[in-house]
C-alpha cells in the first residue's frame, strides 16, 4: 500500500516534470505557439483594405471596385455606392482606404485605385464624403481626385498606393513604381516614393525637395519598389515595407530626403535571374533594416501600440502574401529582426490594429476573409 501510494506520488511528480506525459498532440503545441484567437468575421471577393470608422463598424475594400461597410457585431454587410470606376486586372483595382483625421467632424474619407488612362493603368487618390443610411449602406459625395501616378503603364502590376495620416494631419502616400523600375529614381516622378501632401492633395510645405518642382515638392523618400505597408512607431518614426524583386523584401526606417535604391540596389535578383548590386556596394543608399530572401510578400504592415498584446508592443506586425503568414519583427532602437513567423494557411493581404489592441487582418482572394485576432 505503502508502495504504491509512493509510485503514485511519483508518478505524479514525473508527469507534472513532463518525463512521462505523452507526447502533446501537434495541435495543442500549435494552438499555444499561435500567439492569438481567431474569428472570423465577414468574407469578401478580394479584399484589399480595410478602416475602422468611429462606431467600430469596418470599411472593406474589395479589388473590382467595391466598398463594403461591415457590423462586427450584426456580421452583415452593406455597400457604398459612388465609388470611382477602378482598373482592376493584373495586381490593379480598389485599393487602401483611410479616414481624414477629423472624420468624426467632416466625414471624409480617402481611397486609392488604380484607374485607366491613355498609356494603360496607374494610381490615384481620391477623397470623398461618406454618408451611411439606416439599412447599413451608404455612397460617397462630393467626389475628388487629388492625386495621381505622373505617368501610365500597361501590365497592372506595382502600383501600392497605401494611405496614411500623420501626426501632424499630412496624408502619405506609398507610391509603387507600376514595374517601371527607373522612375523610382526620377525626380520628376512620382512613382516609387513616399509622397507626403495636405489632406486636399498640395503638397506638404518644407517637404525635402519642395524648391525644384512641382512633381519634386511631393516627394519625401525615393527609390522604392513596391510599397504596401507602412506605419509610425511610438517615437513617431515611419517604417515601410516594400516587395522586392526575386528576393529581398524590405523594411526600411523612412527618413527625409533620402533615397532607398531600387532599380540600383537591391537584395533580391530581377526575375530573369540578372543579379543586382546589393545596398553595401552603394553606401549613399540607405540599407534597408531588415530583408527577406525568400521573401515574404509583405501586403500590409503594423507597428502594434495596443495593450492586448504586451510583448506585440512596438513589433512591426507583417500580413504576407506568398509566405502565408503573419511575420513580426522586433524593433530595438533602429535594428529590426524577424521574431516569429505564424502560418495562416491563406495570402494574407490587409492589416491594421484596433483601437481596442485587437489586430484585424484580411486574407487576399476570393473569400477573403476579415478575421479579428485577439488573445488567446
Ligand atoms: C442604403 O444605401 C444602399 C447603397 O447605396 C442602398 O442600396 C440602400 O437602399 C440604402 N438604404 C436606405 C434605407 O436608404
Ligand atoms: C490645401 O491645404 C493647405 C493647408 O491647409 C493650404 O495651404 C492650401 O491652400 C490648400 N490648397 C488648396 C488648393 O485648397
Ligand atoms: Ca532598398
């Protein structure tokens, strides 16, 4: 009895020490490595963006040039009308939206597009007001362009555009370079930088350029590629996440006046195989913080500020395409290094963070889903 009572006892002890517990069940492993609750809130045919509107109901943009406002608590799903014809083909169609910083006042929001022209397609920027009924739905008014890619090109591909108000009330643009390549150089044009405006679309005063042109006087950063993630740390510096070639997905500090690399450097190769010189060989470009290869795919980017997630704070949280997955990076001062990786099984398109500290992400595709994260 003795005996027994005693190899009981030990045996308790060794389970509870993990010696002789069975092996856990991969899912239990995964569901406590997934740092967060899932639930699914709406579907969408490929979404793109999205913006949380005061009253917590959910902008949705979807590629083909549909607005969608959800209910996360009702899960139903209306539609605003007056959105402008988009080009949608190749990666092009509705893209970001974003909410005038005194929405709550004027009721204005911002969506970018790709839209056609002679030339083929580019970006473009357009603010609007938003007015929602009683069923759910609504439509924009007072519809104007304020911004757009200074030239065209066939093939759809590259053109970003994601949106972003400051601080001090300027809206950013992250301006692809539409495949084009050598623009994201040119001074005289808009392609392939961060473009820094007035919320009417002039260009910021003291922007870095502002004295050599009117195409310069936007521009705030240059030599990009394809930028589809941005957003400001808590000291209020912005850091961007771009697609590189073949290779070499970046998140790059954003400073004044300065110029990233692309087409000259870069740590990917061109799809073709051609290699291309990396950042260490041109020292006057700024080397980005951290870089992929293979690459990740970035389609949207958070610096997470909310108290849900505590060890999240201050991380740059990636939604990616090709990789899948959900990939923060720490941030320590101006170093950054990837520090978990989460599948999510599916491209993943949109993020942006609540002000309640959930984190919201959409997947890219048809059923495209809304899914909110929130502690396990
Ligand atoms: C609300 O707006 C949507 C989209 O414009 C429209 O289909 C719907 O009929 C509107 N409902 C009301 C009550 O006005
Ligand atoms: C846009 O806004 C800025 C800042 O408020 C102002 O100085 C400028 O005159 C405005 N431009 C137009 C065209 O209204
Ligand atoms: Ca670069």
């Amino acid at each position: 009895m003795m005996h027994l009572g005693l190899s009981v006892a030990c045996y308790a002890l060794a389970l509870a020490a993990g010696a002789l517990a069975a092996p856990e069940p991969l899912d239990v492993i995964e569901a406590r490595q997934t740092p967060w609750k899932a639930t699914t809130i709406t579907s969408h045919a490929e979404p793109w963006a999205i913006a949380f509107l005061p009253d917590n109901r959910v902008l949705v943009t979807e590629r083909r040039g549909n607005l969608r406002l959800v209910n996360p608590e009702t899960k139903a799903t209306g539609t605003i009308t007056g959105v402008p014809a988009v080009a949608y083909g190749g990666q092009g169609g509705l893209h970001d939206v974003a909410l005038h910083p005194n929405y709550a006042e004027n009721s204005i929001i911002y969506l970018s597009y790709a839209e056609s022209g002679s030339g083929g397609a580019g970006g473009a920027v357009a603010r609007a007001k938003l007015t929602i009924n009683t069923s759910g739905g609504g439509a924009l008014s007072d519809l104007s362009v304020i911004w757009r890619h200074s030239q065209r090109a066939s093939g759809g591909l590259q053109f970003a555009c994601r949106l972003l108000f400051g601080k001090d009330g300027a809206l950013w643009i992250a301006s692809g370079e539409i495949n084009q390549m050598t623009p994201a150089q040119s001074m005289t044009a808009n392609l392939g930088k961060m473009i820094k405006l007035y919320d009417n679309g002039t260009a910021f005063a003291g922007n870095p350029f502002a004295s050599q042109g009117a195409v310069q006087s936007q521009i705030w950063s240059l030599g990009h590629r394809n930028p589809l993630g941005f957003d400001w740390d808590a000291e209020g510096r912005l850091w961007e996440v771009e697609m590189g070639p073949m290779g070499g997905d970046e998140l790059n500090l954003i400073e004044q006046g300065k110029n990233y690399g692309w087409p000259l450097v870069s740590q990917g190769r061109h799809y073709d195989g051609r290699t291309i010189p990396a950042h260490s060989t041109r020292p006057e470009f700024i080397p980005p913080k951290a870089f992929w290869v293979p690459v990740i795919s970035p389609g949207g980017m958070i610096i997470y500020k909310g108290d849900l997630f505590p060890s999240f704070k201050g991380n740059a949280i990636i939604a990616g395409l090709s990789s899948q997955s959900i990939v923060r990076v720490t941030i320590t001062g101006d170093t950054a290094k990837e520090a978990q990786r989460v599948s999510m099984g599916r491209r993943m398109r949109g993020i942006r963070e609540h002000k309640d500290g959930s984190i919201w992400v959409i997947q890219d595709g048809n059923n495209g889903q809304l899914i909110k994260l929130t502690p396990n």
